[in-house]
C-alpha cells in the first residue's frame, strides 16, 4: 500500500473536536463564512462560540443572515497539490452532505484533474458536523492499522447507513429566515409555539422527522427517540455526543437524559457555523455512529 491521506470539510468540525484526534493529520479544506460585512474561513479565522453569541443578540437577523461560500478551486487544488508534493499516493476526502450545498461536487471534480497523479476518493457523508468529522477520523484510524483502502470504504458506506444526527432547534426564527419553513406552517408554528425534531435522512437530507409543543416537549422527543435508536446496543459498540450551537437546550438535554437511559460516551462538539447559521443559536442535539460487530456483515 502506498501513502495516504485523509481530508474532511471545514463543517466536519474536526477542530473544534478532542485535541486526540489532531495526531491524525487530518486536512481540512475550508468553507466560507460571510457575517457582518467580513468574510472568514471556518475554523481558522471564525471562534463558533464567539458567531453563536452574535447570532443571538443580531438585531434584525432577518436581514443580516449570514451566508456560506464554497471553497475556491484554488483552495482545493493547494490541497491536493501539497498531497502530490508530500508523495501521497492515494486519498480519502470526507465531505458534507451534497444535500447542503455544491462543495462535495465541486472537490470531486478539482479531483478528477488528480487521477494520473493519485487516487481520489471523494465521499459525500450525507450528514455534517462531527458526524462527517467521525468518519474522517474513522479513516484515518484505520489507515494508521494497514487496513486496505478498497475495505475502508466499505466500512465508511456501512457507517453511513447507520450514522444518526437528531436534534431540536429551539426557535423556528433561523429555520424561516433562511426559507426552510414557509407560508402558513411557518405562521402557525411562531404561533403555537412549535418545535421541529430535524434529522438527517440517509441521501443526507436535514429534514423534521417531527414537531413538538415547546422546546423543552421536544428535547425530551428527541431523547425518546435516540434511546429507540440504541435499542439494546452496547456503550462500547457506538460512539454518542451532543451537538449545539448554543448553551440554552444543551443543559436542559442533559438533566433529563438520564431519565431515558441516555450516556453520551464522547466529549460534546459545537456545530460548524457553516451547518449553524442555517439553524440558528438555539440547537441542542445528538450524534451517534455505531461501530460494527464482528457478528454484523459489512455488506
């Protein structure tokens, strides 16, 4: 086996994620931010503490919405030209779902340009955030223990198909600013003061899976949920996290989990604020990815 190489998005979150994993090397390639009239590369120059406490007290949000860019074709052709000068014979490259937006698209055609040089492998993670970020370090994991590149993917493909990303967003304000939820359900939802459970379905859709009374009723859906989602799966066969843009929810989440029988086995990770601006500084939420059994088929 040749040298090899794992990169992620920017919005797999692999920054702002345990110190542990930064032994991998993990390259990030960058999406962009634009908020307040600046523009800012996600995890380098933008702190998301710091862009949710702003999202926050926004005066008029509706008409200061921040916006994400795509990274540039130089900025994904630097990558990959640093790999070939590296001598990486081959790479993984994790990105957020295509659901979201053109980024996955567009690095696996800038790597197509590669192929007579190195092997490519762009993979679409049909979710974002630390999710997407998990798989990176999943990869690389496995890349450190000779594991064959053609059974990694398979591996990343049966991961896919198990991963879950399930939360509450607090307010519908971002939801409906950003023109996710329109007209008439939009209106009664401000009204009676609804809450949607949103999850990412497996083409890598953030969808509401369904909608609760109050933030607090739909926390306590969502712990429901994901305590269906372990079944009688062991804490050392999955990884389990919490996902925030925000404090509000998070604490909230935390008090009555135990109730459902819930244990988040992994630090907490704050969502990307290029997966956050669109959902607002008021989500609380869970990551989960089982890890495989001998017992389970990988195909």
């Amino acid at each position: 086996m040749g040298k090899r190489f794992v990169m992620c998005t920017s919005t797999g979150c692999i920054e702002y994620a345990p110190e542990r994993y930064r032994e991998y090397n993990i390259g990030i390639i960058r999406i962009h931010v634009l908020f307040q009239g600046k523009e800012y590369l996600e995890g380098y120059d933008l702190d998301p503490v710091d862009f949710y406490n702003e999202l926050e007290k926004l005066e008029d949000p509706k008409n200061h919405l921040p916006k994400t860019a795509m990274p540039t074709v130089e900025e994904i052709r630097k990558h990959f030209d640093e790999a070939v000068e590296q001598g990486y014979d081959e790479g993984i490259v994790i990105c957020i779902s295509s659901y979201l937006g053109g980024t996955y698209n567009l690095i696996r055609l800038v790597a197509e340009d590669y192929k007579d040089r190195m092997n490519i492998h762009v993979i679409d993670s049909r979710i974002t955030c630390f999710g997407e970020g998990l798989l990176a370090v999943r990869a690389a994991q496995m890349i450190r223990n000779d594991v064959p590149t053609e059974q990694i993917l398979k591996e990343i493909d049966w991961m896919k198909a198990h991963q879950e990303f399930i939360g509450v967003d607090g307010k519908l304000d971002y939801l409906i600013y950003n023109g996710r939820l329109k007209g008439g359900k939009a209106f009664m939802g401000k009204m009676l003061s609804i809450c949607p459970v949103v999850h990412f379905t497996r083409e890598g859709e953030c969808a509401s899976l369904t909608t609760v009374r109050t933030p607090k009723k739909a926390v306590a859906k969502t712990c429901e949920i994901m305590k269906d989602i372990i079944g009688d799966r062991k804490p050392e066969d999955y990884i389990l996290f919490h996902i925030f843009t925000g404090p509000s929810l998070i604490s909230y989440m935390e008090a009555i989990e135990g109730e459902y029988g819930i244990k988040c086995n992994h630090e907490s990770v704050i969502m990307s604020p290029v997966s956050g601006c669109h959902n607002g500084p008021w989500l609380a939420g869970y990551g989960y990815l089982p890890l495989r059994r001998d017992d389970e088929p990988l195909e």
